[in-house]
C-alpha cells in the first residue's frame, strides 16, 4: 500500500517538488515550521542571542599570562620549544651568512646555473635578470634575508609534508584523522597563524618560520598521500610477485611512482611559504615583507613598489624553475659533471667579485624608483582620484562600490535574524551536498555566533559575498572568451602566471595606490587575487568538454551561443562549481589580510589582536574566520555523488 501511495502522492505534487531538491527545500520547510516559533518567541532579538555566547576572553586571557609568565622557566619552553626557538635561528643565520659570503655574483651566477641544468638556457637568463633586478631596486639585503627564511622554512615544511603524507599514503585511518586537520589548515587564513606562534616563541624570526611550515606543508602532504595512493596497481602488483618487502615496495615502487606529485607538492610549497613568510613580516620576519609592510603603514606606495617587484620576481623565479623540473623529470638524466662544473663557475664568480671589492651589491648600481612612483601617485590622487569628466574618479568608484553594494549587503546580512541565516545556509549547503555537508555549515556559523563575533563576522561575509560576485562575473566572462579563443588564452596565460604566483601581501599595493584605504580596496584586492584561479578552471573545464557533445549540437544546426549555454556550460558545470569554490576561498584570504588596509571587521580583530599581544581578540576572531571559511567551503563544495550526476 504505502508503495503505491508514495508514486501517487508525488504525482499529486507540484512539478519542482518532484525533484530531489524540493524534497529537501519542503524537510527544511517543515523543520522552519516547527523551530523557527520556538527560537522566536525564546530569543526575539534578530541579532544572535548574548545568552548562547561563551566569553573566552577570560580563560584565553588566563592562558596567555601563564605562557608569558613562564615562557622563561617552564621545562616545555626550556627542554624543547626553546631549543626548536634556537635550531630555527641558528639555521636562518646559517643559511643568511651563507648567502652574504656568496655575494651578489655568487648567489645571482648560482641560482641562473641551477635554473639552466633544470630548465634551460632561457629561464637562466630570466633568473639572472630577476635577481640583478633586486640589486638595482636597492632590495639586495633584504632579498637574501627573505631567501634564508624560504630556504629553511621550505625544507622543514617539504619534510613534515612528506612524512604526513605517507602516513595518510599508506593508512586509511591516518588519511580519515588528517583530512579534516588539512582541511581546516587551508581554510585558515594566513594572518590568523601569526598570533599563537608569537605567544610561544616571541616577535622574531623563529615564530615566522614555524607558522611558514605550518601554512606551508598541507599542499605537500596531500600531493605525497594522492600520489602514493594513485601508484600504478600493475607495478605494485609486479613488485609484490618478487618477493618485496612493505619497505621495499614503498622505496622502488610506490616513491618513484609519485615523483610528479611530490614534486609539484616541492612547487605548491615554495610558493605557499613565501607568500607566508612575507606576511609573516608583521611578527619581525624582517626580509622584504618588512619593508612592504612598513611602506603600507605609511602609505608610502613608492617603497612598499620596490620592494614588490622582488617578490614577484623572486615568486615567479621559483614556481619557473620547480615547475620545469617537474615537466623534464625522467626525461633525461644529469650526470655530475655538469653539476659540478655549475658549481665550479658560481664559487668563481663569487671569487671575481669579492677580489674586486665589490662582494656586496654596490650602492651605485641603485636606482630609486620609489620618488617617481610617489609622484605618479600624487598626480593619480590629483587627477584620476575624483572629478575625472563623466566616469568619475578610482575613489568615487570606491565611495560608490561601498554606499551601494558593500553597506546595503552588510545591513541586510546585520538585520536578517539569525535563525534565517542559519536556513539559509543549511538550504544551499543541502542542496549542493548532503545532509551532512548542511550539518557541518550550520554548526560552523552557529559556532560564530556562540563566540560572540556574530556581526563582524557578517561584515566580512558581506565582503566576501560581493568581491565573489565580482570575480566569477568577470572570471566566467574571460574564461569563456579563453576557451573559445586560442590567441587569447595564449595572450591572457602569461599574465594568469604572474598573477597566481604573486604573495597575498602583494595584491594591497596597487589597490591601496587606486583606491586608497577602506572595506573597497580590500575588495579589489580579493577579486585580483581570485581571479585568476576563476579564469584559468573555468576555461580548462570548457575546453575537456567532450567534442562528440560538441559535433553533434553542431550537426543539428546549434549556433555558437546554443552550443555554449546548452552543451558546454551544462557539461563543465563541476568545473564551474569548482571555480566558485576557490574562488570563495581565495577572497576570504585575502578579505581578511584587507584589515591592513582598512577593511575591518574578522580581519581587523586578528590584525589587532596581533598588535597588542591580545590572544582572546586574536584567535577568537581566528576562530570565526575558520568556521566562515569552513562554511563557505561546505555551501559552495559539492560532494562526489552530486557532481558525477551533474556531469
């Protein structure tokens, strides 16, 4: 009977609510019938309730005192964190000492030979040229000290990396306990790292490498477990028919089978740790970060320019060079000879140099470009600020973007009640995932609520929400002109390389120079950032639409238009929903670093409580940026099962 009944009571229902979506919209319907009088008439307020918050400040207060009481005597400071302090201190130094004795020609000749024997003639001239191009911007010092940090921070972040990765590579239960852990490191935005790792180490060199390693080594601990676990079953099958052992299997078969991956984990890496440990020039890193952050304290653009562009450089070099090694591994085979002539000419040219008297970049070989850049700025601020003829000026676009899109969305976003807010985000999470994935995003947001961020945590969705509209519009825009252009792919890939390799810290010169300071900026600056991930998974996932779909659209007369709306985008749509992801959480990254610039809001507690040592501000304010980011990566992540039906 009830197998009967259930066909007939779906056939009596509204043609939306046959669908699998409307079932779940009319549970969540029922549930809001059922809950949302009861939460009414308990708490009337639309604002999160004070009487569902915890108060942190207290017991976070407590902990920091202790940690600073006893930072000096304690035996876990004394007998180990203090000696991990030292050994990360020692090797910096190292490292930095190291590169100073080399001198400008032994480090410039050194890193254009290592590029030429992985990668070629024309990246080592590149590489050449990027590092004399430190040296004329006055940044020689500087750069050295920010390529001591990477050095170390890199070969600590690739060894944890590695070792967590093969424990997920070859446990199922290790990966089932670190997926979670990775994933809540990646969503948690660079700045929030800093605080806990001042509190124990101190302001200093020994805090920005250790929270480097820590924002740094998930990529290469999920690229070692993916490429452990997709090992050719063939070849271990083969390996284990000779009689090998679980240790020989992993080091003949199983290692060399993932070199790929682990080597663009070693790319994912470096890239990762330098725009961390720029960031982390905040906490005493010193290197360029300092002077960007210094130069962005004032509004200096000039300074915080030159010592941007060796960053960039410095980025682009070295996602240049990993890369072309990970394309020609096995390819061919260096013996070494070559290497040992490289290194030969590099100590020669260090000798040149320091026989000459000039071991240290010399002072007139400079060339200041902070003064002009001022001026350009000046005269922006004077002419393209405002009053420009029709189109009006960069800071009327910003008064505007935030009078009409930035203030109304917060305002709704502060008004709506919070049980509504809640609906909403079970609504589009169920509807894109499961109930489960609906589960996780409303305990996340309510636990913002429960840590009493409620409000500045919705300034910073209201952010996120508007710098997202603004870069998939444009994102899916150049990214459906990409794929079905070829010379603009090609015109547009270059660019999409510098962008995707430039450090968040970056991103704030320009907009800052545009726009000035403010919640616009810190916008901007997100959608430069996002954009490119958008363009580039978006074009990728128009152009593997299969061309048979393609033939036949064509062949029952479809134009070009039809072909794109009703064969391309409906085919890449995990493609798109993949760009919408990242896209998400690239812009909180980068919302969030806005609070240097004044952006406000989560980003501005976390920039505070930084600054003044204040631990329950800091890492409250942490906390809610990891449940926003964890619930925005659940609303905009569908699961498997959902993205093979709508492919």
């Amino acid at each position: 009977m009830a197998a009967i009944g259930a066909p007939a009571f779906r056939a009596g229902l509204p043609g939306v609510l046959k669908r699998p979506a409307g079932h779940k919209l009319l549970v969540l319907a029922a549930l809001a019938a059922v809950l949302v009088p009861l939460a009414h008439a308990r708490w009337a307020s639309g604002t999160w309730p004070h009487a569902l918050t915890v108060d942190l400040s207290g017991p976070l207060g407590s902990a920091s005192d202790w940690i600073i009481d006893n930072r000096d005597s304690h035996p876990l400071f004394l007998y180990f964190l203090g000696h991990v302090s030292n050994a990360v201190v020692i090797s910096v130094r190292a490292v930095y000492l190291t590169l100073l004795a080399a001198g400008w020609a032994g480090v410039t000749a050194a890193t254009a030979l290592v590029a030429w024997r992985v990668a070629g003639v024309r990246l080592a001239l590149g590489t050449a040229a990027a590092f004399v191009a430190c040296g004329l911007l006055g940044m020689w010092v500087p750069t050295m000290q920010t390529l001591a940090l990477m050095v170390v921070a890199v070969l600590a972040s690739v060894l944890v990396g590695a070792l967590l990765g093969l424990a997920a590579g070859l446990s199922d239960r290790m990966d089932r306990v670190l997926r979670p852990v990775l994933d809540t490191m990646q969503v948690l935005p660079a700045f929030a790292y800093l605080l806990p790792v001042v509190l124990v180490f101190g302001i200093g060199v020994p805090a920005a490498v250790l929270a480097t390693v820590v924002y740094a080594a998930p990529p290469m601990a999920r690229l070692t477990a993916l490429g452990l676990r997709g090992a050719d079953p063939e070849v271990l099958e083969a390996v284990d028919s000779l009689g090998a052992t679980a240790r020989q299997r992993l080091l003949t078969a199983r290692i060399p089978l993932a070199r790929k991956e682990l080597l663009l984990g070693v790319n994912q890496t470096i890239m990762m740790a330098l725009s961390m440990a720029v960031i982390a020039s905040v906490i005493g890193a010193g290197g360029l970060g300092d002077r960007v952050y210094q130069a962005l304290a004032s509004v200096d653009v000039g300074a915080a320019l030159a010592a941007g562009i060796p960053i960039v450089l410095l980025a682009v070099v070295l996602d240049r060079v990993t890369a072309a090694a990970g394309e020609r591994l096995g390819q061919e085979r260096h013996g070494v000879r070559p290497w040992a002539c490289a290194a030969v000419a590099a100590v020669a040219a260090a000798l040149t140099a320091r026989l000459a008297g000039r071991p240290d970049w010399p002072a007139d070989w400079t060339v200041g470009i902070a003064e002009p850049v001022n001026r350009a700025v000046g005269w922006m601020t004077a002419h393209l600020y405002s009053g420009v003829p029709y189109i009006g000026g960069t800071a009327d676009w910003a008064g505007r973007f935030t009078t009409w899109i930035l203030d109304p969305l917060r305002s709704g976003l502060q008004w709506l009640p919070w049980w509504s807010v809640l609906l909403i985000v079970a609504a589009l999470a169920w509807l894109i995932g499961t109930w489960r994935t609906a589960l996780t995003a409303v305990l996340a947001m309510a636990a913002i609520g429960v840590l009493g961020v409620w409000k500045p945590s919705l300034d910073t969705l209201s952010q996120v929400l508007a710098a997202v509209a603004v870069t998939l519009v444009l994102g899916f825009a150049t990214g459906v002109a990409a794929a079905r252009s070829d010379r603009l792919e090609k015109l547009l890939r270059p660019v999409l390389d510098v962008f995707q390799t430039m450090p968040q810290f970056v991103y704030l010169i320009p907009v800052v120079a545009l726009f000035g300071v403010g919640r616009a900026p810190a916008v901007a600056a997100a959608v430069v950032y996002a954009l490119p991930a958008v363009v580039r998974i978006t074009a990728q996932g128009l152009r593997q639409v299969d061309p048979a779909a393609l033939e036949s659209a064509r062949s029952l007369g479809a134009t070009s238009g039809q072909q794109l709306r009703q064969v391309q985008l409906p085919l890449a749509r995990p493609a798109l929903l993949l760009a919408v992801n990242q896209g998400v959480v690239l812009v909180l990254a980068v919302v969030i670093i806005g609070g240097l610039v004044g952006g406000g809001a989560l980003g501005y507690d976390v920039v505070f409580g930084l600054a003044q040592g204040d631990l329950a501000t800091g890492l409250v304010a942490g906390a809610a940026i990891v449940c926003l980011g964890l619930m925005l990566d659940r609303v905009t992540q569908p699961t498997g099962r959902r993205t093979r039906k709508g492919a």
